[in-house]
C-alpha cells in the first residue's frame, strides 16, 4: 500500500467535512460540535480508504459527539 493513495474522510454526522491524504502534510480542524449543540446519535467517523477509483477501504473508526 502506497501512504500517499490513502484519504481519511471525515464524516460528522453524515456530512462529510474534508479529506486529509498524507502527502498534503497540512493541519485539518473539524468542527463537532454545532451551535446549540449536537444530537445523542452524532458520531465523528473517520474512513481510510485508497484514492481513485477503485476506494479500497482500509478501516474506519468512530467517536460519539457528547
């Protein structure tokens, strides 16, 4: 696996928010929580899969917004 052909998307709730991929080597700030609050159910997930066409997922992990 090449590190430079994997994006880790961001997800808060089901919006995605952005899309790091390694070689860009900059700082990403997402923000979780909204005005007013989030809901119970709101998750930040993050996805690693490969770029391109084909989209291997590689793995994802999730975090619950409280």
């Amino acid at each position: 696996m090449n590190k430079a052909t994997v994006g880790f998307y961001f997800h808060v709730g089901k919006k995605l928010q952005d899309v790091l991929v390694l070689s860009d080597q900059s700082k990403l700030r997402i923000p979780v929580k909204k005005p007013g609050g989030t809901s119970n159910s709101e998750r930040l997930v993050i996805v690693a899969k490969s770029l391109g066409e084909d989209e291997e997922r590689h793995g994802s992990v999730s975090f619950p917004l409280e």
